[in-house]
C-alpha cells in the first residue's frame, strides 16, 4: 500500500509540474518581449485592419533609436480592436509587435493562469494537498483577473 501511494503522489506530482512548466513555456516567449525591455524599440500602434489572427496599423516611434513603419501586425485578441492605439515593443528583427506596459506583462502571462488553474486541481485532488490546490487556484483566478481588468 505504501509503494502504491508513494506512486500516486510521484505520478500526480510530476503532472502537476509539467502543467506548471507548460505554463510559463507558454507565456515566457512573449513575456521575455515585454518585461526585458532594455534595448528595444518603444512605440504605439494604431491598428486600422484586423483579420482572423491579426491586426495591424502604422507605428509611430517613442524610443530614441526606434524608426516609424508604415505597417506593423500585432496578434489579435479581444483587446485589440480596430481604431484603437497601444503602446507596443517591437520584436527583434521584423514587423511584429506586442503590447507593453502592465497591460502587456500580464496579458502575456495568461497561459500561466490557466496552468495554475489547472495544476490546482491536481494538486487538490491528485495529491490531496487542498489548501495548495486553493492557494494555486487564486493565484491563477487573480492573474486572470488582472489580465482582464488592465486590456
């Protein structure tokens, strides 16, 4: 009984950290854009077409160094409409953006929320550990939360 249990609680535990490694692999490429901002270029966007995935529009430069461009595509979500400017980063070497400020760092880490509510789960059920399954899931729901309330 004792080996089944040890078990369990590898089986669940090694889950529970691949959900959790999911999540930041998922957020870090654009969050690495947006929370190390030495050295790149600063500026807004102001979207006027936006298709299935897309968006895009001319940038207008706020860093010294950082050149305007007719059209720049930045990934469409329901924060991003049509009409609309945003300051953005440009990624290095090519036309995408992403957006900058508190709105973009924790839009950015989004995928990571939905990890946590995830992995709480797991946690709570697979490990019986409830109250680290409560304290993953609203780390999880507040980060959602602040995501949806700052786009």
């Amino acid at each position: 009984m004792a080996v089944l249990r040890l078990g369990r609680l590898a089986a669940m535990g090694a889950v529970a950290a691949l959900i959790l490694f999911a999540g930041v692999w998922g957020s870090w490429g654009t969050a690495q854009q947006v929370m190390l901002t030495k050295g790149r270029e600063h500026g807004t966007v102001a979207v006027t077409w936006c298709g299935a995935r897309t968006c895009s529009g001319p940038y207008t430069p706020l860093s010294q160094g950082s050149t305007a461009r007719s059209r720049v595509v930045i990934e469409k979500s329901v924060a991003v409409r049509t009409g609309r400017t945003y300051p953005v980063l440009v990624k290095p070497d090519g036309d995408e953006v992403v957006r900058s400020g508190p709105a973009g760092v924790l839009y950015a880490w989004v995928p990571m929320g939905g990890a946590l509510l995830l992995a709480s789960v797991v946690v709570a059920g697979g490990l019986g550990r409830v109250r680290w399954g409560w304290a993953l899931a609203g780390s999880g729901v507040a980060l959602l939360t602040a995501a949806f309330v700052a786009i």
